[in-house]
C-alpha cells in the first residue's frame, strides 16, 4: 500500500477490515512495491503489447491513447526515454488543482534549466466529459504551461480509470460535477517506473525535488 | 457447518429453480448478446451506505447485465489459455503482484481437479478487468455492485431488515479454513447468487472509494487531500457487512490480489 495520507483514518473500517482480514483469513499478499527497480528480462511486456524490454513494473505497460491541449494524438508510453512528472486533475476545479499546478512549476523551479529541458510533465484529466481538447487548451495558455515538454491531456473514462489504478490514484465523481481525488506529483524515470511520489502541495516538497535530481543524473535514454 | 451451506441445504432444488425462474421474469429488456450466464437487473435507486457532501440523494442506477455467479477458477482457466499474457509467469508487475494465481500448481493451470467450480481468487483489478472486457463487459460499479447485493430472495432491498443484515454479518464471522465453496448459492429476487457469503468481489471504481477518516463526525479534516468536496461520508453505519467491502476495497492497489478476492463482470444494457 502507498500514499499513506490516502488512506482510511477511519479507526472503525480499519479494524472493521482488519477483523473481517482475520475471520476470513484473507492473505493479502505483500503489495508489489511500484518504485522497485527490478526489471526482470525474463518477464515479456506481454500485457501491453509494448516493447520487450519495457521493465514490468513500468506504467508504460498500459496501454493508453492520449490527446493533448493541441489535438495532438499520442499513446503513454510515447513518453518514455526520460523522467516525467506525472499528475491528474480537472480543469474545472477551483481550490486543489491550480495548486497541483503551482506545485509543479514550484518543483521545476528548483531545477537548473538544463535539467528542467531533461524533465517531461503530463497531466492528465479525470473528467474527459467536460475537459475537452478546447478546454485543455485554454487551461494551458491560462496557466502558461511550457508546451509540448509539459502538456495536458485526456482519455477516455474506462482508460482514466486504469491509469489512476497504474499511479495509485483515488478519485470519484460527485453529483455535483466535482470529483474527489487524491492529489498527487509523481515522478516516472525514463522507462517509466515510479520512483517517488508527493502528495504536499504548495511549495516544493525537499525530498521529491531530492528525487527528481538523481532521477534526472541517471538519465535519459 | 458454514451459515451458507445450511441455508442453500434449506432450499430444496426444485424451490431454487423456481425462484431462479421468477428471477428471469424481471428480464424485460433485451439484452446487449452478453455470454451466457448473465441476469438482466432494471433501472432502480439506490441509497448508497457511501455518501459525499454532496450526493446523498438516491442515485439512479440505469439497467445492467450481471454474472449470476462470480468467475470460476475454470473459467478463468480458460481465459489465461487464450489470452496468455495474462499467465501468472508472463503478466507485467504493473498489473499483478506476485500472488496473482499462486497457489496454480502451473503458470497455465489450477491443477486442483474438483476445483473448476470454486470461484477464482488471487486475481489482481487488472485481470479481472481484462476478463470482462474478453466477455465484451467490464467490472460491475460499486453502485451496481451494492444495488445487486442489497436484495434477498424475495426483495429489491432488503438492507433494512435487521435479520438479513445479521445472517450477511454471519458469513464475515465465519472462519475460513477449507476451500472456498462452489459457485451457485441461492439466487436473490434477481437471479444473482453469492453475492455474500463466498468471496470479496472486485469492482471497476474500487479507486472511487475514497472513504475519510473522519466521517464518523462529519467534520472535513484536511480540504487539502481531495479536491472538490471532502471524501465519502458513510451514511448507512449499521450496514456494517458492507462497509467491510468498502473498508477492504479503498485499501487496495490495482495489482494486488487476496486468497479471497474474487469477481463478477456486468454488461450494460441501455
């Protein structure tokens, strides 16, 4: 289990589950860590049809068809060959997201220029209902996004859903048009694997920029 | 004697099958050509036990297809052998922990004769996603998931029955040291059997369950963890067998899998 300022704090659902883990017992096998560097050559990327020697515990697994803010059509795994930044939002939201955007250029902004040129972002949206290519756009020259190396993009629902399941994010559509959703920066190295992930907003958090930097002197390839 | 097999020994076969029959009266709308297997559920409201600040009122669940059953390890079986990559062997670590399909005496096969009929479990959210959609489907909503389970045999709802609840609740205090039970308990007043009583069941938004700590009181602890409105509030606190479910799910990571943890698939069918 990651991201442990999503979880459950609710003292009666944990021990509910945990009492429930117990009369059942349910094995909960040790969660795979998704940052672990362990590329295994003898797995095949067989689930995404993707390049063989894509690590398995890469997020460029899954398969998914992304449009940016400019109609530009790509597929995830485009993305790999170096470190990316990696978040989703809605366009529509008032408090949290222009704060996840904030904190990105915050993060980048304790780079050095060069190795910001080295440093990809994608955020990509939950509510592919409303946020459009059109509204992408407008979001991006709103917010000034530095494009293409940053874009905003979107998917399909089904596809939003297991992108979030790839990152570890929680969201969820209210009747209201809001969603809930647990905000998240995390970094991908070149092939795509989670090396960290912050959840502090506003600025930079120390030890993911920390992160960023040696993700970035390993290398693009 | 586990609670659910006393109950199916209390229903003779032929009962069954004529509540099974009443059940398929409900079909009313054709159906999308799912697999065989599925039962047609109609357009209804749901009160969820799940509720934000801002959608307490009843949602409107429009009318579905669902495996009567959940998968069977034979089932399954069958699709590792036409979709390999799905083989506990060649499956990416992104889509499946290292207990995905363990205890499968090979990376193609249960191996366990007199086993077919055992719902499927150590399956990770990937997986079981992938099922579906090779039956054309996809994983079931929580909403639909629930609005299924709150039936009895007899009733659309029956969640407010204080027996019902507590013969669900018996099966969670039940201890699980044999094989998982086959498949086909008694069919609710849809048709849909095991909801309780066999395994957990995956969901397609079990990531959508975001459950706070502190909705006990109602009070938003920390606006900066979600955007939008605070997370789940959970309205209906004395439906305690199905909180475990929403406890369970919120918990988990796509990749992983339990001994336990099984799944249905649903078409829609508007």
């Amino acid at each position: 289990m990651h991201a442990n300022d999503t979880r459950p704090r609710f003292a009666a659902s944990r021990a509910a589950t945990i009492a429930a883990a117990l009369a059942l017992g349910v094995a909960m096998s040790a969660p795979a860590s998704s940052a672990s560097p362990t590329p295994s050559a003898s797995k095949q990327a067989a689930g995404a049809g993707t390049a063989a020697a894509l690590p398995t515990n890469s997020v460029y697994q899954l398969p998914v068809a992304l449009t940016d803010q400019d109609g530009r059509d790509f597929r995830l795994a485009d993305r790999r060959g170096k470190p990316m930044l990696v978040s989703m939002f809605y366009s529509s939201c008032q408090f949290v997201c222009p704060m996840l955007i904030d904190t990105l250029r915050d993060t980048e902004s304790k780079l050095g220029a060069g190795e910001r040129e080295q440093l990809g972002v994608l955020m990509v949206s939950i509510d592919p209902a409303h946020d459009t290519v059109a509204v992408l756009k407008q979001k991006a020259n709103e917010r000034a996004i530095a494009t293409p190396r940053w874009a905003m993009a979107r998917t399909d629902a089904a596809s939003v859903r297991k992108l979030a399941a790839v990152l570890g994010i929680q969201y969820r559509a209210l009747a209201d048009g809001e969603f809930n959703h647990t905000t998240a920066l995390i970094l991908l190295d070149a092939d795509g694997r989670i090396v960290a992930r912050s959840s502090q907003l506003g600025n930079a958090d120390p030890a993911f920029v920390l992160k960023v930097r040696q993700t970035l002197e390993a290398g693009s390839h | 004697m586990p609670l659910h097999r006393l109950a199916l020994r209390a229903v003779p076969t032929s009962a069954r099958r004529a509540i099974g029959w009443l059940a398929m009266a409900f079909v009313t709308l054709p159906l999308a050509a799912p697999a065989t297997g599925y039962v047609q559920l109609p357009a209804g409201k749901l009160t969820s036990v799940l509720a934000g600040d801002a959608d307490t009122a009843p949602l409107t669940i429009a009318p579905f297809a669902m495996r009567s059953t959940p998968v069977t390890k034979g089932e399954f079986h069958r699709f590792v052998r036409a979709h390999p990559q799905w083989r506990r062997d060649r499956v990416p670590a992104t889509f499946a922990d290292a207990g995905y399909l363990r205890a499968w005496r090979t990376a193609d096969a249960p191996g366990d004769a007199g086993t077919e009929a055992q719902p499927v479990t150590q399956v990770s959210w990937f997986a079981a996603q992938a099922y579906c959609e090779a039956e054309g489907g996809r994983l079931p909503t929580w909403s639909e998931w629930e609005y299924a389970a709150a039936a009895d045999a007899t009733r659309r709802d029956a969640r407010g029955d204080p027996a019902w609840r507590a013969r669900i609740l018996g099966w969670y205090a039940r201890p699980a040291t044999g094989p998982l039970p086959k498949v086909g308990g008694k069919p609710n007043v849809y048709g849909v059997r095991d909801l309780h009583g066999v395994v957990w069941e995956w969901v397609d938004d079990f990531n959508a369950l975001l459950v706070d700590g502190d909705s006990r009181t109602g009070k938003d602890p920390d606006k900066l963890k979600f955007c939008g409105a605070g997370a789940i509030n959970l309205q209906d606190r004395e439906n305690y067998a199905v909180l475990m479910r929403v406890a369970l799910l919120s918990s988990l990571n796509a990749s992983d899998s339990t001994g336990s943890l099984g799944f249905r698939c649903v078409h829609p069918t508007h």
